[in-house]
C-alpha cells in the first residue's frame, strides 16, 4: 500500500515539558507549579505542558495509519534537540516531509524507517521527536497492509525468532513513591517502584538511611498486604547519581552500601538504576563496568541499570558491550526512529545484557502501545507504563495492549 496523504493534528502528552537548566539552578515547587523564569531556549514557563503531534499516513485503500512525535520531559537539556512545540513542527511535516513520502510503498517497515530516520531537511536531521512519530506511524502502516500486528511485522522484518509473550512492566512513581507504590502492588506491577530518589539529603538521606528504610518499607508494604503469595516483584528504583554523590563515586564504599539495600530488600530481587553520575559518557561508562565488577566479586546479586550519558543507539551498544551495568535503559524518544529502539534490544541480547525498553512519562498513550510491540517482539527484559505518573493509566495501557497483540497472533 502506498502513502497518499500525511495528516498532523496537535495533542498534549501525558506530562510536562520542565526545565532542566532552571530546575539545576534552584527553580522552587509551588503544589505543582516551579516558580521563576525559565533559562532553557524555547520555554515560556519552567514547567509548561507537554506536547505532542499525531502523524496520520493515509494510505491508497482508505486505511489510517498513525503514531505520535513527543519528547522527553527534560528537552532542550543534555545536548538534547530543543523544545518540541507542535505549532514549530507541523507545517514542516506536512510540507517538505509530506513531499518526500508520498507514493512510497509502506509493506517493509525497515528500509522506510531507515529512510526517514536518516532524513535531512536543509542539511539538518529531523528532531528526534519527529523520527520517532513518524516511524511509528510507518510501523503501523506496515502491519495494516500486512494484515498482522505491529509485533509480528518487526519479528518478521528482524527475524527475531522470539515467541510473541508478555513482557514485565515497569512502574514509576514519581515524588508519591508510598500512594503509588500501594497502586502497584494492588495492580502486581512486576517491576516497581522507580521512587525518584534525586536528591541526597532529602530524599537518600545523609547515611543513606532514607533510601534503606524506604526499601524495608516497601518491602513489608508487600509482604502484608499481596493477595497473591506468588507475587514476588523486582524493586527497580532510580537513584540519578545520589548514591555516588554521596560516597564520591568510592566504588568500595558504594558496593558495601549496596550490599546494604540488598539485604533490606530480600527476600526480592534488587536494580539500582544510575548509581552514579560522573560528568562523561566514557567515564560513566568504566565507573558502572568497575561498580558491577565489585558487586559480583562480593556475590552481590545487586542489578545494575544505566541510564545517564546513555541516550543513543551508539551509547547502548558501547555500555552494552563493555558490561557497564546489568542492564541498559533504551529511552525511546532520545533514539530517534524506533528501528533504533529495535536494534539497541537486540544488540543487548545479542551480548547477554539486559534491556529495558524505557523512555518518559511525557509521552502519549500511542507511542506507549507501539512500544509494547516493539518490547514484545524483541524480547526486553522489562517495559516501562508510560505515559505520565498515575501508575493505573500507564499499566493499563501497557498491559491491554500485550493482552491484544497475544490474542490476535494467537488467533492466527
């Protein structure tokens, strides 16, 4: 089938577009609101609303293909592209990008992909939020001229010779890290609670303590109040750096501590995601190869999971192949394309590292739904509920669209 027509229509996601810069230098929280002036190109606010844009492929028999472009909550920030606004970006997509595209036949995904991710516009790359939009759009339209879903078109396509199962979902909490945590257990989330420990004196504490009472806490949190005794969830939490900031990225002291929150968590499995944050992709990369290195000497069975100075298709594979950390964080929007996303968890497989299909709660509930494909087909080790931080929404959505995508392959 062949593209006749590109449509856009502006959205919101399900979060909001913050401020990095300002937030770094001292933006306060008013309930929701951060006060001060923005100091990041493009922003109006320090936190302002997400948004996104619906990219419709219509294509020759009347059928509607469509994905959508967004961005991750802290944009402009980390050498990222600027701010995505829809009213920047649509006439571009209905202009010159539409012009490219029309007449192409849609029944192979992967060299179209290819294609419009390595597109450039007046000798620059599309915006990431673009590609991945646009690429999921085309994804979509593979599977409706095929007739198949999503998943199988990238298992064909791939040839992943992976069997189409669920994938673990992967909760996050945000700042209410105790209300959403109780979502989660009354929803068995499988991997949970994320918890946003960014912060060392408020949050990590001192010694610490705050993040080792907070796991015994959730611990317990399970242990009475799971319905099912066969609910055992791996703790996933997210520390951005603090454990490092705290122990001066002293691998020794580090490995010991976590040894610690290893202990208060048992009898359930542990990940720590960006231990540590040492200011360069090469650096951050021998820091998180040297921390796994001492945690297994010890027999700490401590996961993991890299995230910061890890945001390209190139990052992966380069922390994937060198052992930095057990598992990586593959975050979607920062890929650009989703064939990017598809390579980074099957080069993790490849080597034997795990591979979280990750990305932002400042998504959409369509580029969520194309995700769980892509996790479903690749085999990832663990696929993150986006969009927002309701926890209920994004494991709703994350959760019905693996149940459908099963139950049509099966039907087949």
């Amino acid at each position: 089938m062949k593209i006749v027509d590109i449509i856009c229509s502006a959205g919101k996601t399900g979060f909001y577009f913050d401020d990095q810069k300002a937030i770094k230098q001292g933006a306060k929280h008013d309930g929701m609101f951060y006060l001060g002036e923005p100091k990041t190109e493009g922003f109006t606010a320090v936190r302002q609303a997400g948004e996104s844009i619906s990219v419709m492929i219509v294509l020759d028999d009347g059928q509607v293909a469509f994905g959508d472009c967004a961005a991750v909550q802290y944009s402009g920030a980390g050498g990222r592209d600027p701010l995505f606004l829809a009213e920047d970006f649509i006439p571009l997509i209905e202009g010159d990008i539409k012009e490219r595209l029309l007449g192409k036949e849609t029944v192979n995904f992967k060299e179209l992909a290819e294609e419009v991710d390595h597109m450039e516009i007046d000798g620059k790359r599309l915006h990431t939020a673009i590609r991945y939009g646009l690429t999921q759009a085309l994804l979509d339209a593979a599977a409706k001229a095929r007739k198949i879903t999503m998943a199988e078109v990238i298992k064909e396509e791939y040839n992943t010779e992976i069997d189409l199962n669920r994938v673990p979902i992967f909760t996050q909490s945000g700042d209410d890290r105790y209300t959403n945590a109780d979502k989660m257990i009354i929803k068995e989330a499988d991997v949970l609670p994320h918890g946003l420990f960014n912060n060392v004196e408020e949050k990590l504490g001192l010694k610490g303590e705050k993040l080792k009472e907070y796991v015994e806490w959730l611990r317990d949190r399970i242990l009475n109040f799971r319905v099912n005794e066969d609910y055992n969830p791996v703790f996933h939490i997210d520390v951005y750096g603090t454990i490092g900031e705290l122990l001066n990225n002293d691998i020794e002291k580090m490995t010991e501590y976590l040894g610690e929150l290893e202990e208060a968590a048992k009898p359930f499995k542990l990940r720590i995601e960006g231990p540590m944050d040492v200011g360069s992709r090469e650096a951050q990369m021998e820091a998180l190869r040297d921390l796994r290195l001492s945690l297994e000497q010890k027999g700490i069975t401590v996961e993991l999971v890299a995230d910061e100075w890890c945001n390209t298709l190139e990052d992966v594979k380069y922390f994937a192949e060198n052992k930095a950390g057990h598992m990586i964080q593959v975050k979607t929007p920062d890929l650009g394309g989703i064939n990017n996303s598809i390579e980074a968890i099957l080069f993790c497989n490849e080597i034997g590292i795990g591979a979280y299909l990750g990305g932002t709660c400042n998504e959409t509930s369509r580029s969520a739904e194309i995700c769980a494909n892509i996790a479903m087909a690749c085999g990832a080790t663990q696929v993150l509920a986006k969009p927002g931080m309701g926890v209920d929404e994004g494991i709703m959505i994350v959760n019905n669209e693996m149940n459908r995508v099963l139950a049509l392959a099966n039907r087949r």
